[in-house]
C-alpha cells in the first residue's frame, strides 16, 4: 500500500477529557486511502521535539474534507507540543502505515478502553453492512466521553465503570460472556490495554468466535526495519508496524 510523507495542516482540536485530546488535520492523501486499523508516525515542526517520530491510531476520516482525526493522551514531549499547535500550523506524516482490521463480517462487537478506544471509532464509521455493538471500559464515569462519540456509529452501547459509577460495575469482561451468548456475533476486534486485551481474548477464544486485536508498542521508525517493535507469533518474530498492528488473536503468543 502506498505511503506518504506529508506536511498537513491543522484544522483544528478540542479536549474532550482533562488530558484527552481530539485533533482534525487535514492531509489528502491520507485522508483517501487510510482504512480502520492503520496508524501514522507525525513529528511536529518544531526543533525542540525528539528526533523520532510517534505512531498514533487513525480515529476518523472525512474522505470528502480530506482530513482524519487522532485522538491522543498528553503524557510526553510530543504529546504536550502537539497540544500546543493552533488551526493553520503544520504538522509532519508518514503514513497511511500497517494493516487495518478485517471488515468482511456482519454483526461486531467492539471492545476497548482508553486510547484504545481511538482506531475502534474509526471502524465504527465505516464498517459497511455491519451491524456493530460497542463494548467501553473506563475506571470511572468521567473517562466515558467516549459514549458520545460512538453513539450515532453504533447499534448498541454497553459501559462499564471500575467503581461502579456509570453503567455495569466491573471490567468490560464482566459483562462479556453473557454479551458473547445472546448477541450473535460473527467477530471480537479488541483495542487497549495489553493485560485488558489478554482477559477478553481468553474469553472469546472458547467460543470459536473469530476475534481480532490491535497491539501498541513503541516503534523507532514504524516501517519495519529498527525492530523495536517485534513480539512473539506462531512460529515467528512478527513485526507490529509492518505484520500489524492488526492480528488475528492466534496469529500472536505474547504481547
């Protein structure tokens, strides 16, 4: 699939938690060809920030508009510059990058938490002939702006809370066994934390439903060649940038 190195343009962020952030750039070529599942590496233009670049998850795209979202946490240098760019400013992209999830099914259930939240919004929005239910985990009721944001991309909604404030109290594998016996579901995509995704593919793997994940880890350059980003797969070292960052769950060992 073809890659691009682009200057994009900023249109424009908003917050939508304490640290949470929501940036719309637009950049065509990206816009045109990224699918759900892809990342880019973005380096602002700014001489301060650190020499490498930094993957972040496709959240969105307005293909018409020519432009797509990520979704980011303020946690670091990149991060905290990135916060700081204004509508108009450049931003630095390589991308679209790895391989997107599978979209050949018809009814979908989507479970995540956190960031990882971000690449399931964008599958939401554009998994066609699918009817797909959403599945959010978040510690408490503030960390829910997700709700919102899946609402009108989705069939059914379910959010658990880890301190019982909204929704069911639990983890999202507290409802999932049940979720798994009446709802049909042809296929699991999975995005989150790594000991998250571990619980709910130990609970979808008994029953036989296809179930795919998506892995984050920290990656050098995001093309395959500085191998920091290798895990263990059947029989292979595989890859997260250039093998993934999409995997069916039995594709991977540890993670």
């Amino acid at each position: 699939m073809t890659k691009y190195l682009v200057d994009g343009t900023i249109l424009g962020q908003r917050s939508l938690s304490p640290d949470i952030r929501v940036m719309e750039i637009k950049a065509p070529e990206i816009a045109k060809t990224a699918e759900p599942g892809q990342f880019v590496t973005i380096k602002t233009n700014h001489l301060s920030v650190p020499l490498l670049r930094r993957p972040f998850g496709v959240a969105g795209v307005d293909r018409e508009k020519g432009s797509f979202l990520l979704i980011y946490r303020v946690v670091g240098e990149t991060t905290h510059l990135m916060e700081t760019l204004k509508e108009g400013d450049s931003i630095s992209i390589l991308g679209p990058l790895g391989h997107g999830f599978d979209r050949t099914h018809k009814n979908a259930l989507l479970i995540g938490g956190g960031v990882g939240l971000a690449p399931l919004h964008f599958l939401a929005a554009d998994y066609p002939g699918a009817q797909v239910d959403v599945l959010i985990g978040a510690r408490t009721a503030k960390e829910l702006f997700w709700t919102e944001l899946f609402r009108d991309k989705t069939r059914r909604q379910i959010e658990t809370t880890d301190d019982g404030t909204w929704g069911i109290k639990g983890m999202v594998t507290t409802p999932l066994p049940e979720l798994l016996k009446e709802g049909q579901y042809d296929c699991v995509y999975v995005c989150g934390p790594s000991p998250m995704m571990r619980a709910v593919v130990d609970i979808v793997r008994p029953t036989g439903i296809p179930c795919q994940i998506s892995l984050e880890k920290y990656m050098g350059c995001g093309l395959g060649a500085c191998l920091s980003c290798t895990c263990s797969g059947i029989g292979r070292r595989v890859k997260v940038c250039k093998d993934g960052p999409v995997f069916w769950a039995g594709e991977v060992t540890a993670w």
